[in-house]
C-alpha cells in the first residue's frame, strides 16, 4: 500500500520549479507496517505533508516489485538527506530492475543503450519494466540518442508509471502522457522525446 499526495514540485532543493501535477508517495506500507518520508515544518516548499492527509494508493503488484519499492523508498527517502546527488530516476529504474551496481554510491550512467536497442512504446510499460524518455535518430545504419529520464512501468493496463523526478527528487506517480509532455515542453524544440524500452 502507498500512501501519496498531490503535488507539482520536483525537488526539495528546487522548490520553485514546477511540473504538471502527479501524485507523491509520502509513505510506504508492507505488512502492516508504514514508512514515512522525511517532513518537518522546516522543509522547502513543497516538502512539508501531513501523513493523516496522504490518500491510500493500492497498487497490483509482485511481492518482489513491492520489496524493491520498499526498500528504495527506505534508503532514499525516509532517511535524512545526506546529498542530493544520492539518486535520481536512472538509479531508481536500474533498482527496480535488479540491476546490479544500483545500490553503489556513485550515480549511474543514462541507460542510452535503451535508446540504442529499444523500441519505441505506444501505451504503457509492464510492471516493473524500464522505459527510458529520449529522442533518437538513425544514421550510419544504426540508432544513436540521449536518454533523458528514466520511468518503470505499472503495468500494461495502468496509464501511470512510478519515477524519481529528478536529481534528489520526489517518487512519483503520473501519467505517461503528461511525463511525454513535460520533456517535450522543457527539454525539445521539436516534441521529438519518446519512450523507449527494450524487447521483453
């Protein structure tokens, strides 16, 4: 069960900066037993939450995918902050992926491989799959692109994908469509991101 509530911010260090509307997980709970984010009355804007006022979230998921959820959630984002470069959504997607190195200190390389080898998804991701956000083109026989944020799927039936909002973020639940839009507003001239992912 996760416990989410709405929000638009990106980061507790960038208070100001503003996305579309998703929900935020405050709170995980796995067998009767809640974990709480990090909130005090000194947070930034944004940060602060009241754990009465989070709406209750039951997700259709594996036993597996909920302990990766879990224990994430517990290393990132219930305890103190230490830096704001301890994760980001590349790091969140490689977890919950199993991927191993995920856990290690350093953040992870852009999985630009997904670009390169993927395929380009039209509707939602399988629970737990890794889709990558990025343009590509095709040149010299072969794809070459940058992968800009990383999100992991909900499932095939759910237009909702779960991903770390950005460098020190949020975890976050939102639609597909309004992360596309996002990427496309911000970070393209041409509306060319797409998601990406590779063959299951």
């Amino acid at each position: 069960m996760l416990h989410t509530v709405p929000s638009v911010y990106l980061t507790p260090m960038l208070s100001v900066e503003k996305m579309a509307p998703y929900r935020r997980v405050v709170g995980i709970e796995v067998m009767g037993e809640a974990t709480w984010a990090i909130s005090g009355p000194d947070q930034a804007e944004g940060d602060h939450y009241e754990p009465a006022e989070a709406a209750p979230l039951a997700l259709d998921a594996s036993p597996l995918f909920g302990a990766r959820l879990a224990a994430f959630f517990k290393r990132y984002l219930a305890a103190e902050r230490k830096s704001q470069a301890d994760y980001n959504c590349h790091r969140f997607a490689h977890w919950m992926g199993g991927i191993e190195g995920s856990d290690v200190f350093r953040l992870l390389s852009p999985p630009d491989h997904i670009l390169k080898q993927g395929h380009e998804v039209e509707g939602s991701l399988p629970l737990g799959a890794h889709g990558v956000i990025g343009s590509r083109v095709h040149t010299h026989g072969d794809y070459h692109g940058l992968a800009k944020h990383s999100v992991v799927g909900l499932g095939e039936d759910n237009p909702d994908c779960i991903q770390v909002t950005a460098l020190g973020g949020y975890l976050a639940i939102a639609s597909y469509q309004d992360v596309l839009g996002e990427y496309n507003k911000h970070y393209s001239v041409a509306n060319i991101n797409r998601l990406f992912a590779l063959p299951a």
